[in-house]
C-alpha cells in the first residue's frame, strides 16, 4: 500500500547526550503537530536529522530502532556536515538571501559541495524506504535539490515541496552562482509550495529567467510534465492554544505573575535570535515611545523573549550584545524601584508559560523586518479567549496577508510602530473585540490541520493533471505503433511544422538553418513518403534551405504553397489585401522602440513581432500590451493575432495551416497520415486531420492533437525511427 514519507532537516525530536546516552524530547512545533497525523498512520515515515552528530555505529543502530518505533528515520550528519551544509550554506547563503540580508551572504563553494553532498545523503535515505508509488513530501530550503535527485531515480514518483521562509525576487535569487541548479532542484517536485502569493510570484518569475522553463497561471512546463505552483498560509493548531489558555495549570500561572506587574500595560515579544525578526528595532521604538509619552512611563511595560539561536555565529553574537546594550540602556535610563520597562529573557520558555504570556498581554507586538509566515501572531490571537487585546503587525510578514484585521506596520518605520503602540494602548474594548473575533473566525478555519488537508488534496489534483497529459505521452508502446503503420502504407503522408518541431529554437530566426542530420533525415523520409513542411515561415527562406529536397512545401501559414512535381515554383494559393500593413506596422515599431531586443519580421501576407532577445518579464509585459492593442485593431481589418513561442504574428484568419494541409490532401488517398507542430498555429493542422491521422504535439501543453511529445530531440528520434 502506498505510504506518505515526509522529510524535513530536521526531525520532530530533539536528540540530547546525558549521561552517556540518548535522550529523545518530542517538538511541540506547529508543523510537528499537524503532520503528526500523518507519519504516525499507517506504514508512512518522517525522514530527517535528529540534531546531534552520533560517530559511534552501535550508538547509532541503537538511535535507528528506537526512533523506528516512533515512524522516523535518522539521517546521520557529520560535524563536518553541520558545519557546512547547515551552519554554512544553508544559514549563510541561502537565509540571508532569502530574507534580502544581502550583506550576510557568503559564496563558498566548500559549503556548496557540501550542499550537494548532504542532498545527497538525504536522497539515499529515502530511496531506501520508498516505494514507486509513495508520495514524497519535501520541506524547506536546507533540501532544495532533493526534488529532483529523487525525480532522477523515481520518475514517475508523487514529490511535493514546501518553503517556509520567504521566497526573494530575482535581482536576489540571481545573486547566488548556484542559483540554475537551486530552481532545477526544486522543479523536480510536482507541487511546490509557499506561504504567500508574492512568493510564489517570485519563484515562476526567477524559474522563467534563469531556467528558460515557461509557465502560465500557476503551472510550469517541465521536460515531460507539468509543475503546480501555490500559495499555501499555513496555520495553528487552534484549539490547543485556545484551551491551554483557559487552561487551570495557564491562569495560575496568569495570576502569578499578575502580581509582579501589578496593572501595568503589557507589550509582548517573542522571536527566536535573527537579524531578520527586527528586536534592535523593536526596542527603538519602545524607547521612543517612552519618550514622547512621559505619562506612559511606570504603565506599560514589554516582555522580551528572544530564544537563543546560532549565538556562536560572529553575526548572531553581535546581534545578542546590540540587544543586550539596548535594554541594559532603556532599562537603566527608566526603570524605577517597583518598573522596568523591558522584562528580558534569553531562553526559552515551557508551553504553559506561553500560553500564560499570551494571555495577560494587552498587545502582542510581532515586527519582523521580513518573515515567510510567523506563526506567534496567530498563536497571540488563539489565546485571546476573551477577545480582547491588539495584534501589532508587520506588513513583511505572510501572515500579514491573512490578518487584516491586526494593526499593520512597515517595521521600517519607527514613527510608525510607535504610533501604532499609541494606539493600541488606547484602543476602545468593541474595537479590539472585533478585530480580535475576525482574526479568531479565520484561524479556526484555516488551521494547520486544514493546511495539510488542502496540500496532500492540491498533489493529488496534480498528478490527476499530469496523467491525462501522459495518457497522450509519445511511449514505446505509441512509437511501435506508428512505425508499424507507416511501414504498411503505401501512400504516406507526413506534415511537420519547422521552428520547435524539427529544430530548436534560437535568439536570431535566420540562424535556425537546418543541420546535416535534419536534411538527412528529411531527405530519408522522402524516398518513401510524401513529406510536407508546413511553417510559419516566409517562401525564400524555407527554399533556400530545404533547395534539392523532394519535398512539399507550405510557407507563411498557407499563404504559399511549392508542391515537388512543380520543378520549383511557388504559387499563391490564397490572394489577400495586403492594404492593412501600414497601420499595424506603425504600432508594431512603436512597441519596437519600447522594448530593447523585439524587432519585426515581414511576410508577404502577415506581420511578426518576435520577443526573444528581450528581457524575461519585460518582453511577456509588451507582448501582453501589443497583443491588446492588435486584438483591437484587428477587428476593423478582419485579421487575427496568434501568439507564438516568442512571437506574436497578424494575419487574415482564412488563412492558415489546417486550410493548406486540407487542400494538399485533396484527391489523394494516404493510408497514413503523421502530423507534428508545436504552438497554436499548428492547432488548426491537427484540427482538420481525419481521426485515424497520427497528430503530435511538441511540449506538454493542452492540444487537439491525440498524442504529446517530449521535445525536438524526441521528434527526430521518431522520424528516424520510420526511415531505419
């Protein structure tokens, strides 16, 4: 039976060296929690490191049993391993770039290796346990190639991915040398998911320009298949925080501690040590506060935890002492016998305690400088039982797309945040109880138990999409067929597009000449079928290339035709007004002139607007635009806008491919028929093709066409296949 194997760097277990032996101690982490039903049912499997370096073999069979029994697997790192796949390239290169700390980041092909090298091990481990049915569940940036070293061994295996840190823009991704093998990596899996639309958005847009692959409305085109990308905001176990709250164990707690405070306003904050949650800040504007508000002094008061993390890293450490000297000021230049204004602790704290922190804050003040989700403000609001308190949020962080109903602030803006605590100190009760009962409704809803629920639901929709797509996929068993066919005709017929069918595409149309193998191959296929190109093409140039083949030759989408026994003369086969030119012309260069790299081809009866040489993202905007405009202009001349690959060509709509291929074949009786392109054009080909035509599809988009095939490659393999 099928199982689900969630690997993650880390397990959900803390392994500790006392006393000479191991000790196990389970995470209370919002993901822990909500896959927790998951790897602990049925025969599936967590797969990680368990925290420690465990060198001795015996100690290490006896780690493998025990964590066994509880649905995990170890992968063992290395002190070496720690040191540069973790601490290194992970956190030095990967983190910082992630959350747009440029000035942290290191380029250390050492740590890279070791990158690769951990991946590896990664992927070793779980081909040990997987079966070719399995659904693999990848998670977070430390195992971004792992995707795809597993797609290379289980083609056909079910691979999600999920990042929990934010995903940059390309100006950041394009920084790292490795940034080509990062995204591949990652296209391995069939589902790739963030916590945000805009990282998403980041992700296709870098994916488009570094690796080349084309996507459209949240899918990309890989090779053989294609990838759904999506924004998933992950949530809280709800009711556990809602129910420790009223919990008896958390109000005495409450109460306790009540009694230090006395009626102070409470402010709480709590992050784990990193530049990236923005704590110097934080205190800036406390310590502002208390200054343009004198009457606020001896009345409110913030709790600072901030839970070590990394602090033998330079950076890290020198963050721990700029945070230490700001309260240690703030403090001493304040405080009084029975206040302090900052109540600072450096460690972390039992759940309980938490849950009671939570509970007697008035204001929960969650400001990282940039954040993939932060799930403290949703836990903050889960513990509001009585609906009362005020969430101050930073607009940096994901889940400030989802609580719109927090006091949203840009964490740069120190005036900002301190009129926001103002405020919220201020607020009248009906007003937090209504901001606080809307963030409540929505995170009952969109729980982590949801989340979960919505992703394993979102791979299988994939996988559904992609096998109606393979069902068409040009396989040996499809390939035998149609050589079997070809080879028992005796009237064979075989229309192939030219650009991305016969050859590949290049920056300079006029370079795409056809090679040695190309004209052998067509020239093969002559001597025993009648072979038709069809193209897009304008006549000189497809006869200049293709000038001695016995061939067929149907030019510019049918506009002309050059049929073998006519010893080399083109005819018109389809007279056009050729009177709209100048006006499309004239917009066509005015988008020329916007858009560095676009230049215009004509034909004798259509217009070309090619886009290649122009940079990702700004050739796909004008394209966009012109297309609009065309659309429109279209109208009043009777003429129709095709979008190719990298191109976008105006003609008269009675002209096409599908009319010239039906005119060709009339009168002849072909008892086989092969029909090959690979954009829209060719759409209208292989819809006028009789039912026991073979019709094929370059790439993995939708089409008319009954089968799919990979590539270029794959299209010369088979036309070889018919000559041997």
């Amino acid at each position: 039976m099928a199982k689900t194997i969630i690997v993650s760097n880390r397990l959900p277990i803390s392994l500790r060296h006392r006393n000479g032996r191991f000790e196990f101690k389970p995470s209370a982490g919002g993901l822990a929690t909500g896959l927790g039903s998951i790897y602990k049912s049925g025969e599936n499997i967590w797969i990680g490191w368990p925290g420690n370096t465990v060198d001795d073999p015996e100690q290490r069979a006896e780690i493998i049993l025990e964590l066994h029994d509880l649905k995990m697997a170890p992968v063992f790192l290395s002190k070496e391993d720690v040191e540069q796949f973790y601490e290194g390239f992970s956190n030095e290169t990967l983190w910082p770039a992630f959350h747009y700390f440029t000035q942290y980041m290191t380029y250390n092909a050492e740590h890279w290796e070791a990158y690769v090298r951990v991946n590896q091990k990664f992927c070793e481990a779980i081909l040990k346990k997987a079966d070719p049915d399995d659904t693999i569940w990848v998670h977070d940036y430390q195992l971004l190639l792992l995707p795809q070293m597993l797609r290379e061994v289980l083609p056909n295996a079910t691979i999600a991915f999920f990042q929990h840190i934010p995903f940059p823009s390309y100006e950041i991704i394009r920084m790292i040398p490795w940034r080509k093998q990062l995204l591949e990596g990652v296209c391995g899996a069939d589902l790739i998911g963030f916590h945000t639309y805009d990282d998403m958005r980041h992700f296709m847009s870098a994916v488009g320009r570094i690796t080349g692959l084309s996507s459209e409305s949240g899918y990309i085109q890989a090779d053989n298949r294609i990838i759904n990308v999506d924004s998933f905001p992950m949530g809280i176990d709800y009711d556990k925080f809602a129910k420790q709250a009223k919990s008896k164990k958390t109000q005495s707690i409450v109460r306790e501690f009540t009694k230090q405070v006395a009626d102070q306003k409470l402010i709480i904050t709590i992050d784990r040590l990193d530049y990236s949650k923005g704590i110097p800040q934080r205190i800036h504007a406390f310590n502002q506060l208390l200054k343009e508000h004198k009457e606020l002094r001896g009345k409110v008061s913030m709790i600072m935890i901030v839970v070590p993390s990394r602090d033998k890293v330079q950076s890290y450490k020198e963050l721990k002492e700029e945070i230490d000297l700001l309260v240690g000021r703030i403090n001493s230049e304040y405080s009084t016998l029975n206040w302090v204004p900052v109540h600072y602790f450096y460690r972390s704290f039992p759940f309980e305690e938490l849950s009671a922190f939570y509970n007697m804050s008035d204001i929960a003040l969650v400001t990282p400088l940039r954040d993939g989700m932060n799930l403290v403000c949703k836990e903050y609001v889960a513990s509001r039982t009585d609906q009362t308190g005020v969430l101050i949020l930073s607009e940096m962080a994901g889940a400030s797309k989802e609580l719109q109903d927090a006091v949203l602030v840009n964490p740069n803006d120190q005036q900002g945040v301190v009129d926001a605590i103002y405020n919220a100190l201020t607020m009248k009760p009906a007003e937090q109880k209504a901001r606080i009962s809307s963030m409540q409704e929505s995170l009952k809803k969109y729980d982590i138990f949801q989340w979960v629920k919505v992703f394993l639901d979102r791979i299988e929709h994939v996988k559904e999409k992609q096998a109606e797509l393979t069902s068409k996929d040009v396989d040996t068993k499809v390939l035998n067929e149609i050589e079997k066919s070809f080879k028992a005709a005796k009237n064979p017929v075989l229309f192939l597009d030219y650009d991305g069918t016969l050859t590949g595409f290049v920056a300079n149309p006029n370079d795409a000449k056809p090679d040695a193998e190309l004209k052998a191959i067509i020239k093969g296929l002559s001597q025993i079928a009648q072979v038709v190109i069809i193209s897009g093409r304008d006549k000189d140039t497809l006869g200049t290339w293709f000038k001695g083949q016995q061939i067929d030759m149907i030019a510019e989408h049918g506009v002309w035709v050059k049929r073998k026994e006519n010893k080399g003369d083109w005819e018109l086969y389809a007279e056009v007004d050729d009177s709209w030119k100048d006006d499309i012309r004239s917009v066509m260069e005015y988008y020329v002139l916007r858009t560095p790299g676009a230049f215009i081809e004509e034909k004798h009866h259509s217009l070309v607007w090619h886009y290649r040489k122009v940079e990702s993202g700004l050739g796909d905007l004008r394209m966009r635009e012109l297309f609009s405009h065309l659309k429109y202009m279209a109208r009043g001349h009777n003429l129709q806008v095709l979008e190719g690959n990298m191109v976008l060509e105006i003609k008269r709509p009675d002209i096409n491919k599908g009319r010239a291929a039906t005119a060709l074949m009339k009168g002849s009786d072909y008892d086989f028929i092969l029909a090959v392109g690979d954009d829209w054009t060719d759409e209208d080909t292989f819809k006028v093709m009789p039912k026991n035509a073979y019709t094929i599809r370059v790439g993995y988009a939708y089409t008319q066409a009954n089968y799919n095939i990979k590539s270029v490659r794959q299209v010369r393999n088979l036309l070889g296949k018919l000559i041997d």
